[in-house]
C-alpha cells in the first residue's frame, strides 16, 4: 500500500476504508486507474477489516476473490472499504466497494467479495 500512497481513511470492528489518490503512473492505456491497482485496494481493506475482528495472536491472509468492474476507475481520488459479513475462528467472509471521488461525486467502479484465511503468528 505504500507504493500506492494509501492511507486509512476509516475504521472500526469489521470494516476499514482505504484511500488512495489519481496517479497517472497507476494508469493503463485508456487512462483510467489499472483494476490490478484497484483490485489490491480492495483486497486490502477486506483483508485489514478482517483482521479487526481477529485476536491479537491472529493475521490474516487472502485465499479468494472475485471482482466485478462495474465503472472506468477515473477520479481524483479513490476509495475501498472492505466490511466483514462472517468473522470465524478460520474462515472470514468480506465484501468490499471502490468508489471513485471527482468533487461531491462518488461513483461505485468495483465490488468484491473475499474469504480470508485466519493464521497464528506463530505459522508465520
């Protein structure tokens, strides 16, 4: 996320908000932001909305997901939140929305849904 120049914009028990800014260098041919760039955006604010739920003792990672592109990712700025839908003691459940922001604009450009896998510390 730090290549991304992403910050945590929100967060609390089962959800978090990721932010990133418009960076041509995240574009690919006709533009927009890439879906690779905004597919990890979203993977992350699952996963790290996951992980709010977890123990301490706990990490989590991604075994699955799937994204729908559903707008062209143009914007000045663009924003994941990632919300926990089933949190279990192995498996978590999540679901997640990018938006892109242009003024008081927000259009929806991806969702996803994810299961993440619950690790001890230990194995990692």
């Amino acid at each position: 996320m730090h290549a991304l120049n992403a910050a945590i914009e929100h967060i609390r028990p089962g959800e978090l908000s990721i932010t990133i800014p418009f960076n041509p260098a995240y574009g690919q041919q006709h533009g927009y932001v890439h879906g690779g760039v905004i597919a990890s955006l979203l993977d992350s604010a699952c996963g790290y909305a996951a992980l709010t739920l977890m123990p301490a003792d706990r990490e989590v990672l991604t075994v699955e997901f799937k994204v729908n592109f559903v707008s062209p990712a143009q914007g000045s700025r663009f924003v994941a939140t990632g919300r926990v839908i089933r949190s279990g003691r192995t498996f978590s459940v999540c679901t997640g929305e990018a938006v892109a922001i242009n003024g008081d604009r927000r259009t929806t450009i991806a969702i996803m849904q994810a299961t993440m896998f619950a690790m001890h510390v230990s194995q990692m």
